[in-house]
C-alpha cells in the first residue's frame, strides 16, 4: 500500500512536469511565440537609416479605392479567415489593435524586416534585415507563397499561400488598412 501512494505521487509529479513542459512549449510550436523578449528595439533614426537610399513610394498613396465593397470583403476574408492566410490569427494590423503573439503589420510596407517593437525575431529574419531586407508589395508577396524557402529557419509558422489573388488580396488589405 505504501509503495502505492509512493508511486502514485511519482506519477503525479511526472504528470506535472509533463503537462508543464507541453503548455510552456506550444506556443512556440503553433504560433512562433517566444517567452523572452532580448532584443533590443531599433532607433526610429536607425530604422530610417536603412531605407533613405532605397526612394521607396509612399505605398499608402497608392490608388485601392476603386474597389467595391464586395473587393473589400474579400480582402478582409483573405487576411482574417482560414481557409485564406489567417494572419489575423497572429498578427495585429491597425495602430490601435491589442498585441498578437507576431509583431504588429501596420504600416509594414516600406519597413526593414525585423524593426517592430517589443518583438523577439529570429536570428535568420534579424540576419535578413542586415543583409538589406525591406518590405514591399513584392517582397511580401515572396514571403508569405513559401516563407521557410524565403527565409529558412524564420519562425513564422505558416504553411506558405499558394493562390497569387488570395496573396494579391492580403496584400492590398494591408495597405487599406493602414491608411
Ligand atoms: C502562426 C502565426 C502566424 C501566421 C498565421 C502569420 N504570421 Fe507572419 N509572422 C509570425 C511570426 C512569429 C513572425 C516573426 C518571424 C521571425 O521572427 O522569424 C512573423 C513575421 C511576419 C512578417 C515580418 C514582420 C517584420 O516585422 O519583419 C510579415 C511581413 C508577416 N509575418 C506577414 C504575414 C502575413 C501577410 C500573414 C498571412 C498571410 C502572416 N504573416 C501569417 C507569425 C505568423
């Protein structure tokens, strides 16, 4: 009988550990999450240093508004929904929407890779921030049909969207977004 409860309070122990271990390492699994926030957030001077040469458009000029409000709807579906890119799931967009488990893609257009704040990147998105990444209408469109062939080992779990349209319109939906 003692041995029992000597074994049964092993077991429970055990169970904790595991049951800890497992909740600590979802999401980091599912979402890319990372418990503990090193790096140290970049000067607006120094974020402005990376693209002055680059004489980027001013992407949120750019002309969407001929689009109807059924293009609109689609646009939302593309970046909310499942079946499109859910990046809603993880990522916030507007200026003012609570904080996701990924940095925040308002105004990302026009941004080095890896500037947003309070984010902990991966070294391999830090690196391509080094090596000159910046975020344009045709940048993104090559990360988000195959992200881990565009930057291996990033941490943005997402299989990759293969429809050129639903990417067109996730794309676009940003922009509006943060106009
Ligand atoms: C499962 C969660 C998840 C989903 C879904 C997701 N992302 Fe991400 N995203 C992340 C994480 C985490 C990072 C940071 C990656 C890193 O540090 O390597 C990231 C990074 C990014 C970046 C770079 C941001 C920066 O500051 O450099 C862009 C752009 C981006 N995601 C766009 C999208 C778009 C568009 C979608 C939808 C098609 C999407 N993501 C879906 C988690 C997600």
């Amino acid at each position: 009988m003692r041995s029992y409860f000597i074994n049964a309070r092993a077991t429970h122990w055990l169970l904790v550990v595991i049951l800890f271990a497992v909740a600590s390492y979802l999401p980091y699994l599912i979402f890319g999450a990372f418990p503990f926030a090193t790096q140290v957030n970049l000067s607006e001077d120094k974020i402005e240093n990376l693209v002055k040469e680059l004489d980027l458009p001013n992407y949120y000029d750019l002309h969407i508004d001929q689009a109807t409000e059924e293009d609109k709807l689609l646009e939302k579906q593309a970046f909310d929904s499942w079946e499109g890119g859910k990046c809603r799931f993880c990522h916030s967009l507007r200026e003012d929407d609570r904080a996701r488990m990924a940095p925040s893609l308002y105004r990302i257009l026009g941004k080095p890779a890896a500037v947003g704040e309070n984010f902990t990147y991966s070294q391999s998105l830090i690196e391509m921030r080094n090596n000159g990444l910046v975020w344009t209408p045709e940048t993104i469109d090559a990360f988000i049909s195959d992200p881990e062939n565009y930057i291996p080992a990033n941490r943005m779990r997402l299989e990759g969207i293969k429809d050129p349209e639903t990417r067109q319109l996730i794309i676009n939906y940003l922009i509006r977004e943060s106009q």
